[in-house]
C-alpha cells in the first residue's frame, strides 16, 4: 500500500510514451544469459537451466517486437548471473560502449539473470557514457515456465529503450510492468516475479504493454556526468562483503585483507554497526590503507556518516542508500582512482 500511494503521488510529474513514439529506432539486444533464457529439465519442474535459449529465440518468441522498434542481437556470454564476475563485467562495458559510440543504434538492451541484476546494472551505469537508453532485463521464470514472464519484460524494456523520453536516465531494470534506475533498484524476493523495488525511493517509470509512464529523472551522478571508466582496464581492486552478525568474529576480516582485500564493505546490522572486536580491526585495516565502508544488511535506509560510529576517526566510509552489493561496485571503481576514505566518501555522497 505504501509503494501503491508513493507512486500515486508521482503521477504529478509523470511523462508518457506510446508504442508508436519510436518505431523506427534501432535497438540492439545484448544477451547474456539468465533466467530469462533458461529452460526447465522437465515440463512441470522448478529446476531449470539459465542461458539455455540464445539471444535470436528470445527475440523470435515475443509477438510484434519487431513493430517497436529495428531489433537485432548479439550473444556475448551465455551464463547464470551468479557466475558473472569482473571480466565479464569489463567485456561487456565496452561492447556496451561500442554499440552506443556506433550511429547505427539508438538505444541498447540487456538480458541477464537476477541474482546479481542491480550490481551489473549500477556498474554500467558508471562506466558507460552516452545519453542512449540502456535497458537491463530479466526474469524470474524460465522461457519455458507456465507463464514466463521473460516476454513481457523484454517487449517492455524493448519500448522503454526506443523511446526518446528514455535519453539521459542512464541504465534502467525491467521488470514486472516497471521500470527503475540502477542505482536505486534492488532484488526484494527469491522467487516472486515482483521481486525488483526501489526501496528508498520510487521506480523510474511504470510500463503496460509497452506505453511506459515517465517519472523524475534521477539526481545523481551517472552516465555522461561519471568520471569512471573500463577504457584500459583489464581487471578491477578486490573488494569483498563482510557480513556482520552477534559475536562477529576478526577472522574473516584478516582473512580478507591477507589475501588482498583493498576495500571492505560491511554488511552492519541496523545503522551500519558490529561488534566492538570487528570495529576495532576494521579500524587497523583502515589505518593500513584498506578502505572499509559501512554498509547495512537491513535491505533498505540510509547509512549516515558518524551515525553511532565515529567514521572521521576511524577513516570509514558511509554507504548512504547504497547497498552492500552496490557500495562493493562503487568501492571498486573509486579505488581504481584513489584509496583516500574522504575522497571516496565523496564518490558516495555523489553517485
């Protein structure tokens, strides 16, 4: 209900586009894989097999896709997405970046799974810079489950990336007769098709069979307006996720940093906390050059810089809205610029 009256009270400043606004805009489909290209083991079962329909099946399976817009397809990896990892990641930033430097497309969408959907979304976010839409898709039932909802998000992520009224919002995720910005985008449930929520905010816009529903633009910093970027990269900084829990042990902390950690995201319970031990070693860690951020576990809110921490003394970061998965994402491409605490506190004030 909460969700329902929120988005309600956007309808004010709502912006609307048809199916018909675009179609002759090129579009290109970039597949990798996911639930929304899997196939069940056997009619009737929940097993299935991610990636297992290629980019030109997904394409041929949704009625008057083709009336939307110019499609065509590429298959860059064939994956379940909790297998994706940096040097996909870098592999598909810039082919990404090559099809939006190309004239020949207007806009760019990307089918993948959902388990690390927000995390590969935000990062394209930040290291592709064109005013062209970008689409991420998925699903939550495989192509061949009784009512797959794989077509549906595709034709809508489909309209949303031929419309013009998508330019300059950077990447957005299509799900569930919804569109929402990378940044604020999250996976809310294991299984059900709802699952995708801006949990501190609203979504971007809201689709119905390809009319999609234009909400405000989104604040920060993204797109043509971030200074990361993949060109030369060949691997990203380690980062992991530590999570946080009563009598939270150091171990894993040294752990981290022995095998090359050079940031830490902390998964904190409530307001980015943990256990005095962790927070002390985290503090050593931190003086050694590891940038150590505070993140929650809670799935939503704002983690305030020198909220029950002393984050100034300790030389932490404070993640904001950003979740651990995205705070990690964010950590590594600041850390490909500087390991200064107060200038990545910056990257998280303003991305």
């Amino acid at each position: 209900m909460r969700r329902f009256i929120f988005t309600l009270g956007l309808l004010a400043s709502v912006s609307f586009g048809s199916v018909a606004d675009a179609q002759s805009a090129r579009v290109r489909i970039v597949a990798t894989g996911g639930t929304i290209a899997g196939a069940q083991a056997k009619a009737g079962e929940y097993g299935y097999k991610a990636g297992a329909f290629d980019v030109q099946q997904l394409i041929d399976a949704v009625p008057n896709l083709n009336k939307l817009a110019v499609i065509s397809g590429e298959q860059v990896v064939k994956i379940g997405s909790q297998d994706m990892n940096d040097e996909v990641w870098l592999k598909l930033a810039n082919r990404v970046n090559a099809i939006l430097n190309s004239p020949d497309y207007d806009g760019v969408v990307i089918t993948h799974g959902t388990d690390t959907l927000e995390e590969t979304a935000y990062f394209l976010s930040l290291v592709t810079h064109s005013d062209k839409p970008i689409v991420m898709v998925a699903a939550m039932r495989p192509a061949t489950a009784i009512s797959a909802d794989g077509p549906g998000n595709l034709y809508n992520a489909v309209a949303a990336a031929a419309s013009p009224l998508a330019r300059g919002r950077g990447v957005l995720i299509s799900l569930n007769d919804e569109l929402d910005y990378a940044r604020n985008a999250t996976k809310t449930n294991a299984t059900r098709v709802q699952t995708f929520a801006s949990v501190n905010r609203g979504p971007a816009a809201l689709a119905n069979t390809g009319t999609i529903n234009w909400f405000a633009p989104l604040e920060k910093k993204y797109g043509r307006t971030s200074v990361f970027s993949v060109d030369g990269l060949t691997s990203l900084p380690r980062v992991d996720i530590l999570y946080a829990y009563p009598n939270m042990s150091v171990d894993l902390i040294d752990a981290a940093v022995k095998n090359g950690a050079k940031g830490l995201v902390i998964a904190g319970v409530g307001a980015g906390n943990m256990t005095e031990p962790a927070l002390n070693r985290l503090a050593e860690a931190a003086k050694a050059g590891v940038v150590v951020v505070r993140s929650t576990r809670t799935g939503s809110g704002i983690i305030y810089r020198n909220n029950e921490i002393d984050d100034d003394k300790m030389n932490f970061v404070a993640s904001g809205e950003l979740n651990p998965g995205k705070s990690r994402v964010l950590l590594q491409l600041a850390l490909t610029k500087t390991a200064d605490p107060r200038q990545v506190q910056q990257y998280f004030d303003q991305y």
